[in-house]
C-alpha cells in the first residue's frame, strides 16, 4: 500500500473517519478549501493498527 504523506485540498471537501467496532463511523476531522493533511505517522511508524477512511463530501481537486 502506498504512503501518502502530504495531500493538499485545493478545492473541496473531505471527511476522514474510523469505524468503531460496533460499525459505526466516527468523523475525526474535515478538510476543506486550500486545507493540508500530513499523513507522516503512518508513513514512519508501520505498528500503527488503524485504519482511517477518507470521503468526499464535496466535489474535491487533490495535489499529492
């Protein structure tokens, strides 16, 4: 699986979210316009045992 890293909303928006172990999901944040991820941590740190989903919510143009 490929490390993003940086993902950069240059319009848009998206949800990232988990899911519990009940199946819910549970939104941890939004990103909106000109808003910046950085998805280091996972890059770095492989033991790390959670997935996070990404969605988008509106019409959204990425640069990774």
């Amino acid at each position: 699986m490929d490390c993003t890293g940086l993902l950069l909303v240059r319009h848009g928006q998206l949800r990232a979210y988990i899911l519990s172990d009940e199946g819910r999901e549970i939104t941890i944040y939004r990103l909106f316009d000109r808003d910046m991820c950085l998805f280091s941590a996972s890059c770095i740190m492989r033991s790390i045992q959670f997935d996070v989903t990404i969605e988008t919510e509106k019409n959204a143009q990425l640069q990774r």
